[in-house]
C-alpha cells in the first residue's frame, strides 16, 4: 500500500493483514518528525530495511504539543504527514492522538516494532512493552542519529547570524578596487560587508558604482584645496565611517592625505593600494615614474596606513614585469589586475587576523 494521504488504524490493520498473507512483514515506527532532517530520513530507511514495509505512527498536533510545549509542532500534521510520504523508504502514516501508540499497535498488530537508539527495550513503556509481546511484534531498536535533531535546528536558526566585519571604502576615482573588494564578498572570497563608499569627488564613478549596488554612497566636500582634505572633511569622513559602523577603512585610489580624527579612530585598520612596489615610487605619479626610471618591474602594495605618504607597513605585494614596449596605459592596465586580485586577498587575510584572538604579551614577573 502506498498512500498519498494518511490512513485510518483500521486501513493499516488490513493492509498489515495482506502483507502477512504474502509472508510480507510490516515495520511499525512512531514519531513527531516535525523538521524533517537526515537523522530522520536515515532512521527511517533503516527501520524499512527491517521489513517489507514500513507504516509510521505520526503524532497529531496536539499529542506534539503535550511532549514537546507550546511552540509545537512547527508543521501541521497534514504537512508533516505529506513530507513523510514523500520519502521513498516511507509506505504509509497513521496519525495518532494519545500519548502512547498502545492501542494502534494493539490494532495493526505489526511485525516488528522499530525504536530509535535513545530507547532500550528496558525503558520502553510498559504498556507498549505488554501490547508488543501480546502480539508478538519483534522489537528493534535502531542507532541513533547523533548530532541531529528538530531541537538544534530551531536554537540554531533563533540565534543571530554572527556578525560581519564592515568596509568602508575611500575613493576618488574609477572605482575599479572597489568593484573588485564588492566581487569578492558577493563570491565568498572575502567574508565581510560593504558599509559605505565616501569620495571627495561628487562625479567619481565610484561613487555611481556604489549607487549602482545599492550601497550608502557619500560625497563628502574636501574644501577650497586641489590635494589637501581640510580639517572639517578629515572630521566628516570619519564621522560617516563611524556612523556607518566600519571595522576596517579601505583607501582604493582616494587621492588625498588622511589626518586626524580619522588615524586614529581607525589605528591599524585603514589599508591602502598602490601602483608600485613600495617602498619604491611612492606618490600620485607612481607608475610613470617607475616606467621613466626603466626598472624591469613594478607591481602593487597592499599597506597600513600612518601619517606618511605610502609610508605605512607593508602587508601584501604582488610583482608586474615592466614590458620593452610599454606605455603607461599598457603596465597601469597589467598592474590595476594584479591590485584586483591582491586587495581582496590582502584585506580577507587583515581581517581575519585582526578577528583572532590576541595572544597574551609576555609578563617578566612571575606570579
Ligand atoms: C589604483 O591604481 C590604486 O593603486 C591607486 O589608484 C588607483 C585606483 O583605481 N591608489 P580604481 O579607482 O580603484 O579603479
């Protein structure tokens, strides 16, 4: 018998009845099987491995409510019911009402009486225990499925997801870093959230980028000055930083000098890229300076930084050979490709380390 829907006591005990004719045996087993997960689904093919056929005893809503408190079940037993039935290993359900399966095992009269593993024929009730041994039903108790239940699952989904660390990118440009850090979180290479993207230049198409990804994008006016950030931006920007909740600040071609407040409300966790391979070419012409000093190759550097200009401790580096033939369109192209593998790295292998647990310095006394 393979049912769609659940069937009536007096349904299964027939059908118990023909398989018996057949020489068949019926594996009976009960249960909540509310969320359903692979515990489950692999308890219950093993109890149909037992015998021929495997009809299961489904707690009704309100016999889950009396075992297991008001918050359930989760799923109706009509829901409950239909996803047991889906299960290949599953050939009937019977639901049930009281808080024992005596009478139904009184009335289907199985052959053989599956138990998970958290049982023994000891601590089976002794009702079900007489009802069985009156019948002559086989009593089997499966391993149990350790690691896995309804329970767990229900605490694990209540509980908050953790918390990622947050970027805040400074821009004043393309934006072709950020694409490339927004890229890295979409694919999982970087686990972390985009907070913010602030740019001292209203037209850069980082910020249209930004937009474009729906994430916060702020202009913020850098005064009267070309290349300076006057002292109300350097105030504004980490104001909007700090606002937005950013754990780690990531220059990617802002081309203005951070000052205080921001170094050090963010000691240790700002990160910039550059075109060369520092501490050769520091400053805003780096990759031409690099081809006019005919060096065989250059690259990127991924650093911290301080007060300098590019002075900062490196973090990550990535060489880039210079070709006989190229320009500065043709290496700046070469070289923004390796920036855009190395600064999601670079920023992935920070944040982790900055995640880890501190190791306890060293006392000299000994207590
Ligand atoms: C990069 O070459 C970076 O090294 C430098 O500015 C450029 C920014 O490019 N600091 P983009 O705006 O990320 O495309």
């Amino acid at each position: 018998m393979s049912t769609a829907s659940p069937v009536t006591p007096e349904d299964a005990a027939r059908w118990r009845d023909e398989l018996d004719r057949d020489g068949r045996r019926l594996v009976f087993t009960s249960g909540c099987f509310d969320i359903l997960h692979a515990g489950h689904v692999r308890y219950l093919r093993q109890a149909r491995d037992l015998g021929d056929a495997l009809i299961v005893a489904l707690n009704s809503d309100d016999s889950v409510r009396r075992l297991k408190g008001p918050a359930r079940p989760v799923n109706s037993q009509e829901d409950r019911a239909e996803v047991l039935l889906g299960l290949a290993a599953v050939d009937a359900v019977v639901i049930f009402d009281d808080d024992r399966t005596v009478a139904l095992l009184r009335a289907i009269r199985p052959h053989i009486f599956a138990k998970g593993g958290d049982y023994t024929e000891e601590t089976l009730h002794p009702a079900e225990l007489a009802v069985l041994r009156e019948t002559g039903a086989e009593i089997r108790i499966l391993p149990e499925v350790r690691g896995r239940s309804t329970t767990t699952i229900l605490s694990r989904m209540a509980s908050p997801p953790p918390r990622l660390p947050r970027i805040g990118v400074l821009g004043s440009g393309n934006g072709s870093n950020f694409e490339a850090i927004a890229a890295a979180i979409d694919e999982q290479r970087l686990t972390a959230a985009m907070a913010v993207v602030i740019s001292d230049n209203a037209d850069a198409r980082i910020l249209e980028r930004a937009r474009r990804r729906n994430i916060p994008a702020v202009h913020v006016d850098p005064g009267p000055w070309r290349t300076r950030l006057g002292d109300a931006a350097q105030q504004e920007i980490c104001r909007r930083l700090q606002d937005a909740g950013v754990d780690l600040v990531v220059c990617a071609g802002f081309m203005r000098i951070l000052k205080e407040p921001i170094l050090s409300a963010f000691a240790g966790r700002i990160v910039n890229i550059h075109p060369s391979l520092l501490p050769a070419f520091p400053g805003r012409s780096a990759i031409a300076d690099a081809l006019a000093a005919g060096v065989p190759e250059t690259g990127c550097t991924v650093h911290l930084v301080d007060a300098g200009i590019d002075t900062g401790p490196v973090l990550a580096q990535s060489r880039v050979p210079v070709l006989p033939d190229d320009t500065e369109e043709s290496l700046a192209s070469r070289i923004h490709a390796a920036e855009h593998a190395l600064l999601p790295a670079a920023i992935q292998d920070l944040l982790q380390r900055l995640a880890a647990p501190q190791t306890p310095s060293r006392s000299s006394s000994q207590g």
